[in-house]
C-alpha cells in the first residue's frame, strides 16, 4: 500500500503508516448522505428551495464517486510503480514522527467525525425556526451556504484526485508532496462536513414545517396580552386635533436613551407631516432586533386604517407616508420577506390603495417593484452563478504559486472577498448573530468572510512551511508581502489583514533565518502594513486610512464586529420594558458605514486558473504547521545548519 515513509526514529514500524487510498474512503458514505438528500427530495419536486441542494449534491457526489473509484483503480494497478520508488529513483526524505503523527492523527480524527455525519445537523438553527417564515429565511439563508461550500468542496476534490494523479505520474512520495496532499485532503473534509451539515440541517427543518405551523398558531393564541407590541395601533385612540398625529416623541431617561414601545416607533415612522430620513434607515436596519418582519407588516397595515374621526386629508397623507415606507422596505429589503407576506400585502394593497388618486398611483409603483424583486429572487445571484460555472468548468491544475503574477492573485483574493463582503445583510450584524448557535443562520456571509481571512492566513502559512529550502522559502515570503501591498493600493483591508496575521503567526514569526534574507526595503513595506493593521488605540490609524479611503473598498470586518459586539455587550435592549431606540442607533452608525462601501465594486473578472485556486484555500492545523516549522528551522540552529 502507498504509505507514508516511517521517521528515523522508528524505521521498521509501519503500524504508523496510513494507507494513501484509506483516506479517501469515508468520502463513500458521503455520497451515500448525499445521494439519500437528493432522492429525499427529489419526491417532491415541486419544491423549489432545494433546487441547489439537488444540483450541488448530484455534482458534488459525482466528483467524490469519481475521485475514489480513480484513486482506487491505481492502486491496484501501479503497485510496481510504487515499489520502484523505494530504489534511488525517488528518494523518499524521512520525517520526524511528531510531524507523522500529527499530518496522519489529524485527518484520522476528521474523517472518522465524516463518518458520523447523520449527527451533524445545526440543533441551535433548527430550533430557531419556530414559524414557517423564519423557517422559510433559515431554508434560504443555508441553501446558499451550501452552494458555497459544495463548490468549494467541488473544486478541493478535484484537485485532491489531480494531486494523487500527479504524485504517482512522478512518482512522488517525498514528505513535502504528502504533507501537500493532506492539506487538501484536512480542507476537503472540513468543507465537506460543513456542507453536509448544512444539507442536514435543512432536510430537518423541512420535515418540521408541518410541526412549526402547529406550534406558530399555538403561540398566536397564547400571546402574552400585556405586551404593548401586540396592542393594536389606534386602539386607544381618541382624536383630538392634527397635533396628536404629528408631536409622537420618544421618552429619555436620565442617561439620555430613547425609549418607547413598539407603537410608538411605529407611529414617528410614519409621520404624516415629518420625514426623518436617518430615523427611517435606522428602524429599517435594526427593526429584526426588537420585532418580526411579520409583525412589522401588520402594524404598517393597521397604521394605514386611519380612524374616521381623522380628517380625510391629514388621514391620506398618513396613508402615502405608510405606502411610501412600503415602497422603501420593498426595495432595500425585499429578502425578509416570504411568500405569505407578498401575497398578504398585494391584496392589501390592492383592497385598499383605491380611495385617493396618488395612493392609486403608489399603489401600481408597489406592484411594479414587488414583480422585480420577486424576478430577480428568481434569478441565480451572480456570485452563485459565478462560482458554480468557474469550480464547474475548470480542471485546476498544480500551479507553483511563485508562477503567478502578484497583481492576478490580490486581483482574485479581492473578486472574492469584495463579493462576499458585498452580499452582507442588515440582519447578518444584529444581536451577535455570527457569534450564537440560534442566530448563526442569518450570519452565513459574515461567517463566510470570517471563515475566508482565516483560511488565507492559514494556508499563506502552509505554502511558506511546505517550501523545504530556505532561500525559495525567503523568495515566497517577499512575494506574499508583495502581495500586501498590492491589496493595499487596492484599499482591500479585509484580504490585507489576513496576511499581516499569517506573518504574525508562531510558527512564521519564529522562522529567523528565512526572514534575514528578506530585503530592507521588504522589511520596511512589512512594518509599515503591520502598522497600519495594529489594533491598538482601537484601530485608530487603520479607523483614519479607511475613512479617507476612495471606493470601491474592502474593509476589515473584524473591526465592525468588535465595534458591534461593545455596542450590544454595553447597552440592553430594554429599558423599563420599553425598546432602547438609542441602541438601534449606534448600530445603525455601524451598518450605515458598512452600506457605504458595499456600494461600489471593483472592475475585475475571474481569470483561471488562478480563481478556481484561490477559491479554495487548503492547509495544515496549527499543530501541523508549528510541527512543520520545527523541521525547517530547528530550536538552536545556525544559518549554516539550515538547508
């Protein structure tokens, strides 16, 4: 069997050595999960929320059915092959048994957790779908998680089969070239297990929606009545002049928060003689803080019922102000709506837009932007759209990473992350989501992009450890820096700060001898970014650069989530039972930042097979790679001893 050459300090043990071909095996009950999802749903096709589901799961089960039956079939037909690389032909260079363990131990313990994937479903996003519609936002919200990690998984399994084609066209089984196999393999199973357990997840909370209506309509009975957001607008109301309509102010108490129940807001939202734009934007961004989108709905639909004692022109202004808002919320957050809510509001809108002659007129602009959005819904976004044609067209290649042009990587790392960056919502960044069990589900970008820095800080790391000599070692490491640089004259902070931490790590930061050759003038640019990313005085000169900076622009997210997480930590969200709007406003501060570089992009393209190799970004643990830097520069060591 094709196995691991045994260390120096044990060269006759071989209960150590994992057969080659054994780690692609649990990659068979994968297919068996996901080939059992697609015919799960395949019953049932007129279900269009697993259309991706079924499409990435057939390619994706496809690609790893192919990858083992390939895998298989050479090992039992190139067992000379392998023999001839015991003799000088291919001199096998020995490592040291911690690093064999830990390469081996840890992939063992990944795909034995691959093996018990039936156990894998998020509990924490299924019990948070308590109504068909946050069921149906979770559904939508895992489908294109899933998308993305099934491609990613897609293209790491075809380059972990172009990998093992390779090492045995060359006859390759040098520790460097396994060590480079079990980054891809560690990656795959990774993604894997994540894509399954989303696919689980959302196979769960399908069979429950029949559970979740029961139990949606058993808590709209058992409402707790005392609570002011469920008291019915104009319940109490008892006209008394147009003043009472227009002077609704929020109360402040002694440390100046804004505080008011849920009608309250409601009502200064929809001033029929006030606009207050920023106030408006606030309560849009951060209303899933405090409320539901279907509750929201139903207090904008009473709100329009004006009380006939009102008269008929203050009464229609406020009806063009609760349309207007309609028309708002529509078209900047079309998402958090569901199938039952759209068609809720089009007959309403139709029933009862008809009693003035510029409410008729707001009433087909509704209908007009409900039937874009609903189209472009439809529609495959372009970053799903984009990924699948390029992980399903492209065959990546092995490609030496000092072969490709500095500015075409931080060109694809920025298509990427600019891309991701830009597909955040407004509800990602509410109440910590990216940070609880319950929440996650609504954080999938946030996630995505956290995910991303720190995969490009990891695998940055694996390409410098898994260079054996130290002066190409040195080459790589000015290249990357060089690269920093780059991303820096392209204002793409986010991408910046995961090579800045990947140069920051241990198991880098202790390899000496390959950083004195770096040159001064690489030294110089590397100590300027790491200034530039230094988190003390709370990211005040990078808070100052990124304020200046002109679009398109990618910031880091790692500051606004710091900057979230103070505001939430430091301001409850009740005060006296009352909503703390002073909170929402802070936050707002944060996500109106945020929008402001979401709108532009930057004029770029996917070029392979770069993209498709920067997409996926496969590498060892921490363990493995300090382990590995041990071997490259050991404790003590001189130049001299250095290979």
């Amino acid at each position: 069997p094709l196995s691991l050459p045994s260390s120096p300090s044990s060269p006759s043990s071989s209960s150590s050595s994992t057969p080659w071909i054994a780690l692609l095996n649990p990659f068979s009950d994968t297919i068996g999960l996901l080939n059992a999802s697609i015919a799960a749903h395949s019953a049932a096709p007129s279900d269009p929320s697993m259309k991706e589901l079924l499409e990435g799961g057939e390619h994706l089960a496809v690609c790893l059915k192919c990858m083992v039956a390939r895998a298989g079939a050479m090992q039992s037909s190139s067992d000379a092959t392998v023999r001839d690389t015991k003799g000088p032909q291919a001199p096998v260079q020995k490592s040291p048994q911690e690093v064999h363990d830990a390469l081996f131990g840890s992939v063992s313990e990944l795909l034995a957790d691959l093996r018990g994937h039936n156990a894998m479903s998020s509990k924490g996003t299924v019990a948070a779908a308590t109504s068909r519609h946050a069921a149906l936002l979770i559904i939508r919200s895992l489908r294109d998680s899933l998308d993305t990690h099934g491609a990613q998984a897609h293209v790491l399994a075809l380059r972990t089969f172009s990998r093992i084609s390779l090492m045995h066209s060359r006859a390759d089984f040098t520790f460097e070239s396994v060590a480079r196999l079990m980054a891809l393999v560690r990656t795959l199973c990774l993604t894997v297990q994540q894509a399954l357990s989303t696919a689980q997840t959302l196979l769960e909370i399908h069979r429950n929606l029949a559970t979740i209506d029961r139990i949606s309509r058993h808590l709209s009975v058992t409402l707790d009545t005392d609570d002011q957001s469920f008291e019915p607008l104009w319940s109490r109301f008892e006209y008394a002049g147009e003043q009472q309509l227009v002077s609704v102010k929020l109360l402040e108490d002694g440390d100046g928060n804004k505080l008011g129940p849920l009608n309250t807001l409601i009502e200064i939202l929809t001033c029929p003689t006030d606009y207050d734009m920023e106030y408006e934007k606030a309560f849009l961004a951060t209303y899933r803080s405090f409320t539901s989108p279907e509750q929201l709905l139903e207090k904008l639909i009473q709100r329009f019922q004006v009380p006939a004692a009102v008269p008929s022109a203050l009464a229609n202004r406020l009806r063009v102000r609760v349309g207007v808002l309609f028309k708002n919320w529509i078209k900047g957050h079309f998402h958090e709506f569901d199938d039952v809510m759209i068609a809720k509001l089009r007959t309403f809108v139709v029933e009862n837009f008809a009693v003035d002659r510029e409410l008729a007129s707001l009433a087909t602009m509704l209908s007009k932007e409900i039937d874009a959005q609903e189209l472009q819904m439809k529609e495959p976004p372009e970053k799903v759209t984009r990924v699948r044609s390029q992980f399903r067209l492209i065959m990546p290649t092995e490609m030496d990473i000092i072969s490709i042009p500095d500015q075409c990587i931080a060109d694809q790392l920025t298509l990427i992350d600019c891309s991701i960056f830009n597909s955040i919502q407004n509800e990602e960044l509410l109440n910590q989501a990216w940070s609880k069990p319950k929440l996650v589900h609504r954080a999938q970008n946030v996630v995505l992009m956290v995910e991303r820095v720190n995969n490009l800080t990891n695998w940055i790391a694996t390409q410098l450890l898994l260079t054996v000599e130290v002066k190409p070692r040195a080459e790589l490491w000015t290249k990357f820096i060089n690269i920093a640089r780059l991303l820096h004259s392209m204002h793409n902070y986010h991408t910046l700060m995961g090579f800045i931490a990947a140069f920051s790590l241990a198991s880098i930061q202790r390899l000496k001898h390959t950083k004195s050759l770096l040159k001064k003038k690489v030294h110089a640019i590397l100590a300027d970014l790491e200034a530039l990313m230094n988190p003390s005085a709370s990211w005040k000169v990078y808070r100052q650069e990124v304020a200046a900076a002109r679009l398109p622009c990618v910031p880091y997210i790692g500051v606004y989530l710091s900057d979230l997480t103070f505001i939430e930590d430091g301001n409850p969200d009740l005060i006296n039972k009352e909503i703390n709007f002073s909170k929402q406003e802070l936050v707002w501060s944060v996500l109106g930042d945020i929008q402001r570089y979401q709108c532009s992009s930057y004029a770029l393209s996917p070029s392979n097979p770069a993209f498709s190799l920067l997409s996926a970004l496969p590498a060892l643990s921490s363990d493995e790679m300090y382990a590995l830097s041990l071997i490259r520069e050991p404790r003590g060591s001189d130049f001299k001893d250095i290979k």
